[in-house]
C-alpha cells in the first residue's frame, strides 16, 4: 500500500511505502515509552522558575518606577513653584508628565515579561488610531485644555460662571475643568465646550461694584433717603470712597420709587458686603422716615 506525502515538502518523495511509515509510528512510540519524565520535569521546573523571576523583576521595575515617577513629579512641581509658574499650567504639566511616564513604564514592564514591545506599539498604535476616531471629542478636549493654558481666561483659584455652573476652579485637567461651586458640589466641565464659550471671570479684577435697588413709597423724601444710604456706606472701610458710592432714582415703578445703590469694594468682600447692606437697608431706612411700600393697586367703582 502507497501513501501520498504532502507537496510542502519538496525534498521528499511524493509517495512513501505503508512499511516506512509503519517504523516511524513505532519509533515514536518507543521515544513515547522510554520518555525521562524526570529530564522533563525539571525542564518545566526551570522554565517556570524562570519565567517566576521575570514576574519579580517587572514586578519591582513597576514599584521602583512608581516610586521614581512620583519623585520625579514632585521635583518638576518643585521647579515650577520656584519658578512662579501659574498654577493651572502645573496641574496641567503633572498630569501630562505622569501619563507620559506610566505608558513608558508599563512599555518597559512588558518588555522585561519577554513580550515583543515592537509588535506591541504597533497593535497599540492601530488600536489609538481606532479608538482617536471613535473618541475624536476627547482629542478636542485635550486641545481645549491647551487653549485654556495658552490664553488663560482663567486660573486656579478664580471664581468663573460657565457652561450654566458657577465655582471656584479647583483643577485644570487634560480633559476637563473641575469647579467647585458654592455649596461644595464638584462639576467636571468639558474643556473643549468651555474653551468655546462665554466665561464670566469674577476673579481678574481687585475692585467689584455692588448694586442695589430699594423702593421706597412715593412721598418719602428722596434727598434724605440719599443721605441715610450715603452715611451707611461713607462709615464703612470696605467700602471705597473713590470711586464714591452713588443713588441714583431709577425708576417711578407702580408702587415704589426704586432707588439704584452704586458702590466699589474689593473683590474679597463682595458678597459680604452685599448681604450684609441688603439687610442693613431694611433696618436702618424706616428709622429715617422711610417706608417700603407694599405692591398696590387702586379700584375705582363706578355706579351708574
């Protein structure tokens, strides 16, 4: 009986007797019985030795990495504390060196695990290919958070309205803006959508006019409801004197003559002083002669 060999193997014959392949089956069987599972057990034990101390060495080149990395951040922050650098560009440059230095990390990791780091980067760099399409938003954040950096409309530390949320600008992120509004909520704002927005920045200036406006009833003397407001205001030391506060008639609504309240104080005492006077107002006004008048409205009935 004849047997066909496969044309892979071109050194070959094409066609082997049933005999010859009848020997090579019993030799394998011999090598099968005379097998020395000792040899190959410590074959294995060695292999996994081996491979158990690749696993250690990567395992302490991640810690000593880690360790080296953090090291490395707090000396760059350092530096830029040093140096003045603005804290918004220091959150952002932590993030980035940290990202950058853990991908390299893990590169080396799996490099010393035996993996092929080649084909690695090459599969990774598809996949990032893949998935940037995918998440081509995220790109647009980072990009925005370098704008943000680069034109500073705001900084850490500044009090900002944006996106419908207002708060003090906690951190500046790779992708987002944290804020922290007034009442302690956390609110990550996208940096592409507040790059490209209408920020209301509280922050930049020293000085901040407060307004008011307070109705009184018609009759009360304007002149003396002037002089009441300015002696609040003109005692006060948080209260700038030039520019000099102002009232001002506004408007002859339909029950009150509203008074607009106009005065500069600095930045750090705005809302203090915009709370406290609001109920100073009320207190003092009607000690002068001054009423506030309730909403009204006049019936005339008319008999035929």
């Amino acid at each position: 009986m004849w047997t066909l060999l496969s044309a892979e193997d071109s050194a070959a014959p094409l066609i082997v007797p049933d005999s010859i392949q009848k020997a090579n089956f019993a030799e394998a069987v011999h090598r099968l019985v005379n097998l020395d599972f000792s040899q190959v057990a410590q074959n294995l034990l060695s292999e996994a030795l081996w491979v158990l101390i690749k696993i250690v060495i990567a395992l302490a080149i991640y810690y000593i990495g880690r360790w080296l990395m953090r090291r490395l951040v707090r000396l760059i922050d350092v530096a830029m504390e040093h140096r003045k650098v603005d804290l918004s560009l220091r959150a952002f440059m932590r993030s980035s060196v940290r990202a950058v230095f853990m991908l390299l990390l893990v590169l080396i990791v799996v490099s010393t695990l035996g993996v092929n780091v080649t084909s690695l980067i090459a599969v990774a760099s598809a996949a990032t290919l893949a998935i940037g399409m995918a998440l081509s938003g995220t790109a647009q954040n980072f990009a925005g958070g370098v704008m943000i950096l680069l034109m500073k409309p705001y900084r850490v530390g500044d009090y900002i309205s944006a996106q419908g949320q207002s708060g003090t600008v906690r951190e500046i992120k790779l992708f987002s803006t944290v804020i922290t509004t007034n009442d302690n909520q956390t609110i990550y704002i996208p940096n592409n959508s507040i790059a490209t927005a209408i920020i209301d920045n509280y922050s930049t200036a020293e000085l901040r006019r407060v307004d008011w406006t307070v109705g009184i009833s018609y009759g009360d003397d304007v002149d003396t409801a002037r002089r009441t407001i300015l002696g609040m205001l003109g005692s006060d030391a948080r209260i700038l004197q030039d520019p000099a506060p102002v009232v001002w008639v506004a408007a002859l609504a339909d029950s009150s003559v509203n008074l607009t309240i106009r005065a500069w104080t600095s930045n750090g005492d705005y809302w203090n002083v915009f709370f406290e006077y609001n109920e100073r107002f009320y207190k003092e006004l009607p000690k002068a002669g001054l009423n506030f008048p309730f909403p009204q409205m006049d019936v005339h009935v008319k008999q035929e």
